[in-house]
C-alpha cells in the first residue's frame, strides 16, 4: 500500500464535536466529494482524537484524516502508539497523526475551566513522548506504510525536532511570516501544512469582528501562541491595544484571511510560496459550533 496525498489544501474544523456521528459522516463525505486532499480535526473536550479519527476515516474512501492535533496530556505514549497502529492497519495510507499539546515551561493551562494537566517543557516532553511511542511491543497487525506523524511545531527549536523526528509541521495560528521562517529552519524535504483560518463575508466589519473574535481567544490566554507571535515581532499593543482592549488589526488581519474568494485565495497562495506544502482552510463564522458546508462549498473552486 503506499500513503495517500493530502493535496495542497484541505478542511481545518473543530465543528465536528458539536454534531451527532451521522451528521459528521455526510459532511466527511461531502467534503472528500468537494476535492480537498485532507481533512483535519483538532481535540479539546469534544471527541477523543482516536474516536474521531475511526468516525471520519469509515465515512471516507480515500481523503486523509488528520488529526491536528492528538493533545499528548490526554493520553500515555502507549494508548496513542497502539491507536495508531489500528487506525494505519485499518485504513492504510489515510491516517496522519498530529502531535501536540499546550505546554509552557512548567505551568499548567487552562481550558474552558479545566486545568490541563503539566507535561513538562515543550521540546523535550515531545522528544520523550516518541521515543516511548517507537519503543511500544507490537502484539498485532503493524501497517505498512506506518502512518505518517507531524508536530504542532512553532518554535525553532520544535520546528527542528519536528523535521528530525517526524513527517514535518503542522503550525496553527501563523501568519504567513511563520511559514518562510519554518521552511528555513526544517529544510526543504519536510513535509509544511499551515493552518489558516478565514472568514468568507464580504461586509468588512462583519468580517473583522468574526476574525477578531477568533484571534482573541488565542492571542491573550494560550501562552504559546503569545510567545510565537512575539518572536515575529507582535508586541503588547498587538495584543490589547486594538478595540475595546482586544487584539490590534494588524494581527488580526496577519492571522485571519476576509472577505472574497479572491482574497483568501491570494492568502493561500502567499503560504505557498513562503513554502508550505499544504494549507488546512478553517472556516470561521459568527458561530463556531455549526458545520460551514456553504463556506466549504463556496471556497473549493477557488482553493483547490
């Protein structure tokens, strides 16, 4: 078996959580019918990853399911290793397994409330964490190809671990900046899939209101976002010096693509030639919990 194409551009949604299971798999059907190479799905308190996974892999035939990422605090090495041999065993080829979670230094982070729990530091709790993957006892089918992995990398130091170690980089929250610096620190072979979220409204301040609503719920309380953002030179004033003390319009407008087709077309493709390899489209509306299959629908043409 070989491994399937992610394509250059795919679907990047949390809305699947807040759907019933037969509801997600027509959307998984539709969006694969649309043309997209992949589709990716992120994990906080919806679906487990492994759960989600086995749902959108069995409604599909051949489009890859990401996962973007599987959130290394919810689980130990082992349980992952071994999902991860039954879904690439299962579904050859289709599988990629994004690795991440939220980690600075020490401090635990919170999440709707919840305190997520302390993994240690960032690059070297990853480190750790696949060498205990790679060194779990197979007692069952092992696929080949194995699936493939990539890391929610941000920083240099987890960009290299994650061409070293990995398939490449799946940055989230990254201006297209981002991008030209990550393809310079991991090379040219590394697999690069970029998230970039975007808001399809052709009223302006509708659009903006939306997308700063998005970028505010990553600039102020997920720490490693702020710390990746300052190192692209965003500083205080980025951060709650825009409107009513939220984020600023320039990071707002560097995060979030708006408006037209034409205009998150032209976003894409600046990805691309920074150097990215793949873009994962998020679709942002003015509610987050509900499937944007119009948007889904209205952009392919203009992406694929």
């Amino acid at each position: 078996m070989t491994q399937e194409n992610p394509g250059r551009t795919g679907i990047w949604t949390f809305a699947f959580d807040g759907e019933p299971a037969t509801r997600v798999r027509e959307a998984a059907a539709e969006i694969e019918e649309l043309g997209y190479g992949a589709v990716w799905f992120g994990e906080a308190f919806g679906r487990d990853t492994v759960g989600q996974a086995w749902l959108l892999l069995s409604a599909t035939r051949r489009i890859v399911v990401a996962a973007g990422i599987a959130n290394i605090a919810f689980r130990d090495p082992v349980a992952l290793a071994t999902a991860e041999r039954a879904l690439g065993e299962a579904f050859p080829g289709r599988y990629l397994l994004g690795l991440g979670g939220h980690r600075v230094d020490d401090r635990p982070m919170q999440m709707d409330g919840y305190t997520v729990p302390v993994v240690g530091r960032a690059v070297p709790t990853m480190r750790a964490y696949l060498d205990a993957m790679d060194a779990v006892p197979a007692h069952g089918p092992v696929p080949v190809p194995a699936p493939r992995r990539v890391l929610a990398a941000l920083g240099p130091r987890m960009l290299a671990l994650a061409a070293e170690r990995t398939w490449g980089a799946h940055p989230y929250f990254v201006p297209v900046e981002h991008t030209a610096r990550a393809r310079q620190i991991m090379g040219p072979d590394a697999f690069l899939g970029v998230e970039q979220a975007v808001v399809l409204d052709r009223d302006p301040d509708r659009a903006r209101r939306t997308a700063r609503a998005h970028v505010a719920g990553y600039a102020q309380p997920a720490p490693h976002q702020r710390a990746n953002l300052e190192r692209l030179g965003f500083g205080e004033d980025d951060f709650s010096g825009g409107p009513g003390g939220g984020p600023s319009d320039r990071l707002v407008d560097a995060i979030v693509a708006r408006g037209d087709l034409e205009a998150i077309h032209e976003r894409v493709q600046e990805h691309f030639a920074a150097g990215a390899d793949h873009v994962c489209i998020q679709v942002l509306t003015s509610d987050p919990t509900a499937l944007p299959l119009d948007q889904w629908r209205e952009l392919a043409p203009a992406v694929l």
